[in-house]
C-alpha cells in the first residue's frame, strides 16, 4: 500500500510519536479552554469582550494555516510540529501571566497560541494520515482520541487546580512548561511524509502528486472540508463556552464548569477510539450521520435542559456525537495515499479556522441573547454537515480519477 517500505517496528514508533503529538496539543488547549472562566472573572470580561479576545486564537491560526502544507513540503512534519509545540508552550505561559497582568498582553499570548495550533494541527493530521496509509487499516479517529485525552486531563488538572485554590499563571505556566519539552522529543519519530504513494493496484503510479493550491480546487476535497467545517465549529464552540455557559446559564458552582467540559470530552475520547469498529461494520456514510443526530439531540438537551443535571447529560450526548466528524474527514480525505498531504492539509485547515474562528462569533452573540441561546447555531451547522456526509464516502479508483480531474 506505501511506496517505501519501513520496518514494522518503525511504523510502531510512529504510531506512538502521533499520539504524542495528539495527546500534547489537546493537553495543551485543553488546560487554556477549561481556565477561560477564571480568566474572564480577573480580567472582567463581558461574553462580547471574550469573544473579540478569542479572535486572537482565530487570526493567528488564519496566519498560520494556509502556509503550513507549504512549510510541510520544506522541513516535514515533525520539524514543524517541534517548532509549534516551543512555541505554543510560550504562548500558554504568556496568557497563564496576562490573567494577572492585562488584556492586551493576553491577545498576543492568545494570538501565538492559534499560530502554533493551527500549524501543530495540520502537521499531526498529515503525520496521521502518513502512519494510517503505512498500517494499512483504519486509526485515525483514535489519534484524535488522543487528542481528546489530553483534553480531558486538561480539563479535570483544571478542576484540581481550581479546588486547589492555585492560580491560573501558576497552572499554565507548569503545563507550558511539559508540553514544551515532552512533545519534541516524543515526535522524533515521525516517519518522512515524501514515503507515501499511490497503490500499485489502481494504476495511476507515476501521476504527479498535487500542490496544496491544486487540492483548493477540487470539488470532493472542498465538500469534505465543508463537513468537517461544521463538526470543527461544534468542537471548538464545546471546548470555549461550555464551562462558561453551564455557570451562566444554570447558575452552577465554579467547579461544575470544568467538570460539564470534562464530561464532554469524556464522550468525544470514547467515540473517537470505538469509532473505527463501527465505521468498519456499517460504513462511514451512516455511522456519521446517526452520530450527528445524536449530536443534534444532545445539543438541544443542554439548551433547553431544566437543570444543570439533564444540561450535563446534552453534554455528554453533544460531545459523543461529534466524536467522529472531524477524524473522518480526515481519513476522507487521505483516500488516495498519493494525494493525502495536500488534501489532510486543505481539510484540516477548512476544520480549524472553524474550530478557532466560529466561537468568538458565538461570543459576540452569546452578548445579546445569552451563551446558551447563542450555541443553537451550531445544531445548524451539523444539520448542514448531514446533508453533504455523502462526500466521507470512500473513493474507488476511478472515482479517484475523476474527482482528481473534475
């Protein structure tokens, strides 16, 4: 299936370097999500002025996306995701001290924090999707498990820090401070994105692998990156107001914030390292779509729900239902071997300006008609991602072609 052959040992090492990868980027994010009430209640922040903070993250991951596939091509992946991990741990101990110092220092560190995500996300799909081809099976939905692992631990290290009673510069700093270490030497392993080409069984060795500008222009890749748009938005609009929300809008103490956001991805790390048994046993195509209507469902719970217990449980069902979107469309989106960087690249950076730049908007929303009424264009998103979830379904070789051509 590859076109240079590793050691299987090599490729194992390569499995473990990606969920290094994986799980520090959501330790990482995940410790700065779950601090944002702290954070808001220092810097006296109303939901319209956290919204236009957070466009920071958005701007700098705006900067960073569209150059990373090109940088990829020049250093590789784990060069890149290296370069990413020191520079968001300086970004994560930056915002950590403005919670104490002032608002514009936080934009900046918040401004660094979306640059290093957004090219540490592309660089780690695009490994992913160069270790899934290399095994041969389906696995990429558990490296975003891995990501939602590190989230989760970011998430419940929050809720002993803030029973604790440590302060937000302290926490941060000393996570900064792990992930700027342990992720560039756990992705040493990384295996050379140039290895992976086309399968001898469809014919097509020897075509030219497409740019990452070729792969804008192609009618499949652009639907896919529409799908994984509105599943990115649901993660993203999760990961930055739903401890805010379940305190605003249920009126919870200060822990349940971080302990809802922690039940939420919870059912995102389930889905995701489950996910690909049932994805093999009754297809992509009608996994996804059951899981976004479970989605829709639990979405609607936490709205509406009359207590914070029954908002807890829309939660749940919220982040289980989007487990899948946004790993299947990578997959999706590495069909073709040959193909896979340019094309993981284009998707994930359609998903993560979403992921980034949607809820700030949500932000400026949640001013006039409260947090949670404000999260109900999300479940338009999803229902949007329903209609186009025939564009995941794999591709055949002459399928490929054509949507190579079209």
């Amino acid at each position: 299936m590859t076109a240079a052959p590793f050691s299987r040992p090599a490729v194992g090492r390569a499995v473990g370097a990606t969920y290094v990868a994986f799980i520090g980027s959501g330790l990482g994010f995940g410790s700065w999500a779950a601090r944002i009430p702290q954070v808001v209640d220092q810097l006296d922040l109303s939901p319209r002025d956290l919204g236009l903070v957070l466009l920071a993250i958005a701007a700098g991951s705006v900067l960073a996306l569209p150059l990373a596939g090109w940088v990829i091509a020049r250093i590789g992946t784990r060069r890149l995701v290296t370069a990413m991990a020191v520079l968001l741990a300086v970004a994560l101990a930056g915002a950590g001290v403005s919670s104490v110092i002032g608002v514009l220092p936080l934009v900046v560190s918040l401004f660094l924090l979306g640059t290093a995500n957004g090219a540490w996300d592309v660089g780690m799909n695009v490994q992913g999707a160069v270790v899934e081809q290399h095994l041969g099976r389906t696995i990429m939905s558990r490296f975003h498990a891995g990501f939602s692992v590190g989230t989760v631990a970011g998430a419940l290290i929050t809720s002993l820090m803030v029973w604790l009673g440590v302060g937000v510069a302290a926490h941060l700093v000393g996570i900064a401070l792990l992930v700027g270490v342990a992720v560039p030497l756990g992705v040493r392993a990384f295996l050379p994105e140039g290895d992976v080409g086309p399968s001898s069984e469809d014919g097509d060795a020897g075509r030219p692998a497409p740019s990452v500008f070729d792969a804008w222009r192609e009618p499949r890749t652009l639907l896919i990156g529409l799908f994984v748009l509105a599943f990115a938005f649901a993660e993203g609009s999760a990961n930055d107001w739903i401890a805010v929300a379940v305190l605003e809008g249920y009126g919870a103490p200060d822990v349940v914030g971080p302990l809802t956001f922690a039940v939420f991805l919870t059912a995102m790390t389930v889905g995701r390292w489950f996910g690909p048994g049932l994805l093999d046993r009754f297809g992509r195509v009608p996994v996804i779509r059951t899981m976004a209507s479970v989605a829709l469902v639990g979405l609607g719970l936490f709205i509406l729900a009359p207590s914070v217990e029954l908002a807890v449980v829309g939660a749940f069902l919220w982040g289980g239902g989007i487990s899948l979107g946004f790993p299947l469309g990578m997959s999706a989106a590495a069909d073709d071997p040959e193909r896979a960087p340019a094309r993981v690249s284009v998707v994930a950076s359609i998903g993560y300006v979403a992921f980034l730049g949607g809820p700030p908007l949500l932000g400026l929303l949640g001013e006039d008609a409260g947090v949670l009424r404000a999260l109900s264009v999300v479940a338009v998103l999803l229902a949007l991602a329903l209609l186009v979830s025939g564009a995941v379904r794999p591709l055949q070789p002459a399928q490929e072609r054509r949507a190579t051509t079209a």
